[in-house]
C-alpha cells in the first residue's frame, strides 16, 4: 500500500527555482517521510497576487513563479489567489480555496488515474491549512494541518481568523504542532479533540556536526582571533537580533556578531552596532550556516516568539552552545546548562551578561553535539508516518 500514497503538501512555505531558501525545514520533512513511506510528492504552492501598485519585493518574487516547475526532484505547482495586505486577511483563506481548486483537481485526477492514494500535507495553519481542509473535503481526501509559530501564536488572536480556526481545525484528520505549546494553542482552539500531537522538527545530523573553526572562518572570511557570536535568521525586529547588538557595547572589544540572514533590520543593525563588530553575510545556503556553526563560539536567538526553531538544534549538534530567550519550544531545546541558558527578552545587559559567562567558560563541542543527538529526525518521521498509514487505512 505505501507505494501507492501520494502527499500532496500544500503550503507557500516551500522551495522554488525562483525562492530556494524559503521553507527548507519544511521540505526536509516532507522528504523524510516519503521516504519513510515509500510514497511520491506534489506540491501545490499558494501564491498571493496582489495588485501590480501595492506589490514590494516579496510580492513581485511571488509574481516570478514559475507556474509548473521540478524542482530538486518534485513537481511544483502554483495556485495564484486574489490578496491585497492588510486588507483581505479575513478571507484570505476563502480566497485561496478558489484560487488553489483547479490546480487540486488537476493533481487529485492525476493521483487517481496513476492509482495513488492523495493525502494533503499542510503547513501553517492560516491561511494555507485551512484552505487545505476545505478542498481535501471537497475531494474525500484525508488532510494534516501542521501548526509552526505565529500562525496560532499571533494570527489567531485575530476574531475573524480564529473563527475559522475553530471551524475547520477540527475536519483535518491530525494537528500536529512542532512545539508542546503549539498543541496547546491547538486543543484551546479545538478541545477534546484526538489526533493533535507533537512531531517536532529534526536535525541533520549528517550536514550539522563539530569540525574546525579556524577552517570555517577561513571559508567564510571571518577573523581568525576574534569571539565570534553568531545568529541565524530574517533580519526583523521579531528575532531580537537588535539586542545582540546593543549587546555588544556591554562587552569587550574582541566579542564580534555574525549574522546569517536578510530583511529590513540591516540597517538598525548597522547603526546600533559598535564599529567594525558586526558582520552580516546575507541570505547563505545549509552548507554555508553548517560552515558558520563551526566558525563561531557562541550562538544566540533573542526572540520574541518562536515555534520549534530548527536553527538552535543545528548549532546544538554543530556542537555550539546557545543563549536565547524562552519562548516556544526553546527551554525544552535548552533543558540541560551544559548546552546553553536563558534570558529575558528585550535586555541587552542580560544578554550581554549571559554571552560573556559563556564565552569564558570552557565548552566541549562534542558533548553539546552527543545531546543534540536525541533531536534527530527518527522519532518524528516515524509518528508522522503512521499517522499518514491511519488516515490511508
């Protein structure tokens, strides 16, 4: 039977040609568990189009999309849907649906004359889960709706979108969080119900691993005798990046910040930044964050919410400890102090305090890497396959 399973994953959080970095953590597990259940993969992608004189950047990167595309192996498919931001939120799940229906015939027809058996694999709740669930039971086809952050720690605060969080959650075969808070947010919305678990995110543990820091700096053009601290991730105000850099005016003149990532922050960063102590390398591929975890002595993640995020479990294996700030799944990530701390969000002189303490002490990046060992994909792609085998049976 499992050869005949066929996930269709629906989600905007996914690869392209056009966007290669957006929704890499997402691609892996879909990956993972069509291996793990010998099944075949479709993406169906939601692209907003919004109208040509409110467009920025993003929106015009959606416009660019190829329509049909292979990418890295799977078959890609865009659904454009009317959306105009901040304005139509409320029924931007009622939007996509209509947008997304002609291209979810065309791939459940397809599905059915090759004998395959589609289940839709969603990804972050609102919009994109919610219209999944309306179409896979338009089609009598089992959907999961994963939950991954602020789609239910901030989008559903919003009565309009909640509403229709409480209305179709409970149709979608499983929920699934990537964080113990997540499924709470979840059985808030939808108490009572079964099928609503944890399947965290996982770590690769082959690409993320200890090696030699003076050989990645040397990769990466960093300086070889400097404290390098590092952060991953969008430069917004939500990551708390600014306080590592208020952070370093609490600390001595060789601790320098490297951060991986773009977005609008680059310049607030720039300017709260003593001289010369920041360094920002810009939006790089796995390899190259694999490369910047061995290069640096400290990682840290400020933020001001998070769901299960998957760059502190890389450092962790790359045998990098962490300070960051407690929200989501981080204490559990951070659980033993070996490994890292945490601190209050928005206190630059905690941070400052935190990463100076660490930075002192001795570190063995082998022992940090061994704990991290217990985030490995197994015990998630396992779960999620048998949920997948259930909803099929």
């Amino acid at each position: 039977m499992s050869e005949r399973i066929r996930l269709l994953t629906f989600t905007n959080l996914y690869p392209s040609a056009e966007k290669p970095r957006h929704g890499l953590f997402v691609r892996e597990r879909t990956n993972r568990l069509c291996r793990a259940l010998g099944a075949s993969q479709v993406v169906l992608l939601p692209t907003p189009r919004v109208p040509r004189f409110l467009r920025r950047s993003i929106d015009r990167l959606h416009a660019s999309i190829a329509d049909t595309q292979v990418h890295e192996g799977v078959s890609i498919h865009k659904a454009p849907y009317f959306h105009v931001p901040g304005l139509s939120e409320a029924a931007q799940a009622s939007r996509m649906v209509r947008g997304a229906r002609p291209v979810f015939q065309e791939l459940f027809d397809q599905a059915k004359q090759e004998g395959c058996r589609l289940v839709v694999d969603s990804h972050y709740c609102y919009p994109d889960a919610i219209a999944a669930i309306q179409l896979a039971e338009e089609f009598d086809v089992p959907c999961l709706a994963t939950a991954r952050g602020s789609d239910l720690n901030v989008l559903a605060k919003q009565p309009k979108v909640r509403a229709q969080l409480e209305e179709w959650l409970p149709r979608a075969f499983a929920r699934i969080g990537v964080s113990q808070p997540l499924v709470e947010e979840f059985e808030a919305l939808c108490p009572g119900l079964g099928r609503t678990f944890v399947a965290r995110n996982g770590v690769d543990l082959e690409r993320f691993h200890p090696g030699d820091p003076a050989t990645a700096r040397s990769e990466l053009g960093l300086p070889a005798d400097k404290a390098l601290v590092c952060g991953v991730g969008r430069l917004v105000s939500g990551k708390g990046f600014l306080q590592m850099a208020k952070a370093l005016h609490h600390l001595p003149s060789e601790v320098h910040f490297v951060v991986v990532g773009d977005g609008p922050e680059q310049k607030v960063l720039e300017e709260a930044s003593p001289k010369g102590r920041l360094h920002l390398l810009g939006a790089r591929d796995p390899d190259q964050v694999a490369r910047l975890y061995r290069a640096s002595d400290l990682m840290v993640l400020p933020s001001l919410r998070e769901g299960w995020p998957n760059v502190v479990t890389e450092a962790l294996a790359s045998g990098l400890r962490v300070v960051a700030t407690p929200v989501g799944a981080i204490p559990e990530m951070l659980s033993n102090p070996m490994v890292g701390s945490l601190v209050r969000t928005a206190d630059a002189k905690a941070l400052a305090g935190e990463v100076e303490r660490f930075l002192r002490s001795p570190s063995d990046p082998d022992q940090v890497a061994r704990f991290a060992q217990r985030f490995s994909w197994d015990e998630p792609i396992q779960l999620l396959a048998d949920t997948v085998r259930e909803a099929i049976a």
